[in-house]
C-alpha cells in the first residue's frame, strides 16, 4: 500500500474515532444558547485527540517506512491530490451556502456552528476518500 | 470523437532490460514502484515528459513503449 493512502486511510480513521462520536453526542443534545462551555470542551477534545491520532500516526508510518514519506509526491500522487481536493470543494462550497446563506433564516449559535464543523469534516472525508479510491484502484 | 486507449509494453521491455525492476524504473524517471505499476497496468496515463523518459530509460522511441489503440465507433 502506498504511504499516502496510508496516511489519507489515518487521517479517515481519525475523524471517524473523533467527530464520529462528537457529532452522535451533540445530534443528542443539541445545545442552543451561546456560549456553551460544555459543547466548547467537546469540540476541545475531539480536536485534540484528532490531533494527537494524527500526529502519532505518522510518526509511526514514517519510522515504519522513512524512504516513502521522504520521497516528494510525483506526478500521480499530484493528480489524486487535485481530484480529492476538487472533489472536496464542491462538497464545502455546497456546505457553506447551506450554513452561511440558509441556515441563518430558520437556526442560530450552536446549530450553526456544528452544521458549519459538519460540512468541514464532510468535505475532508470526501477528500480522504477520493484519494484513498483512487489510490485502490491504481488510477 | 476517436475512442481508443493507450497500451504499453513497458513490462515487455522491463524484461528485454535485464528484468529491471519497478522500483529502479521509477526511481530513473523520478516517479514512485506504484506509478510505475499503474502505468504498466493501464490504469493511469502518464504525463508526456514521463513517458518521454521511460522511452530514454529503455533507449526506444516513444512509440515502442506507447500505442494508441483506436477502436471501430459507429455514428457521426
């Protein structure tokens, strides 16, 4: 398996073992009223451990194979990386018309925030797996 | 349109070179063993400059590593 689908396979891994679970939670208890200290802590510590999964992951999968995650992104690599990317962008744009155009008329403070956060996660798990795709079926 | 696709016969000439590896022809044209392995298969086209260097690399022009298969369409 190639060291960027590795890396795009942790990086899918992350967000499902962390905004999976915030995102379950918060559709639970949709909090309203800004501010919100405990909704705050739970977007705390879902970024957080995000960023330590993430951060120790490629630790890991850069000792396990240091030759591969030295080497620059050839031109393949680049072509997968502008096809998720641009896979993405219709994905957050979209997202970012609902929250930032619609969702303002019928919703407020936290219902926003999580909608906007959502639309984020959504497009980066799209991006992630348009690489991780692509990179299966050796395109 | 004409609709076709491309072909190789890049593991012929692999072989015809010694047997050399994916590994050594990818890191002799700049690209990674998976890129190679892609091309080799036909699932990814590879830009002009590289196939312009796997042609170098096996000392052949470019139509030896390369072909263009047209297929029989019907219609304007």
């Amino acid at each position: 398996m190639p060291y960027r689908e590795k890396t795009a396979w942790l990086s899918l891994i992350a967000m499902a073992v962390t905004f999976g679970p915030y995102f379950t939670i918060t559709a639970n208890s949709m909090p309203e009223a800004l501010p919100n200290l405990r909704q705050f802590g739970l977007f705390a510590i879902a970024a957080m451990v995000q960023m330590l999964i993430l951060g120790m992951g490629h630790l890991y999968l850069g000792r396990r194979s240091p030759q591969d995650a030295r080497t620059p992104p050839d031109e393949r690599d680049r072509t997968i990386m502008r096809r998720s990317i641009s896979s993405a962008y219709y994905v957050l744009i979209v997202g970012m018309i609902l929250v930032g155009c619609v969702m303002p008329f019928r919703s407020s403070g936290w219902t926003i925030i999580n909608a906007a956060l959502f639309m984020i996660v959504a497009a980066e798990v799209v991006h992630y797996s348009v690489v991780v795709f692509s990179y299966r079926r050796q395109a | 349109m004409m609709e076709g696709s491309i072909s190789n016969r890049i593991r012929v000439l692999r072989f015809l070179n010694g047997e050399m590896s994916q590994a050594e022809l990818g890191q002799r044209i700049g690209v990674t063993r998976q890129t190679i392995a892609a091309i080799e298969a036909g699932k990814y086209s590879p830009s002009l400059e590289a196939a312009f260097r796997i042609a170098q690399v096996f000392n052949v022009p470019l139509a030896e590593v390369f072909q263009w298969d047209t297929k029989a369409t019907q219609g304007a």
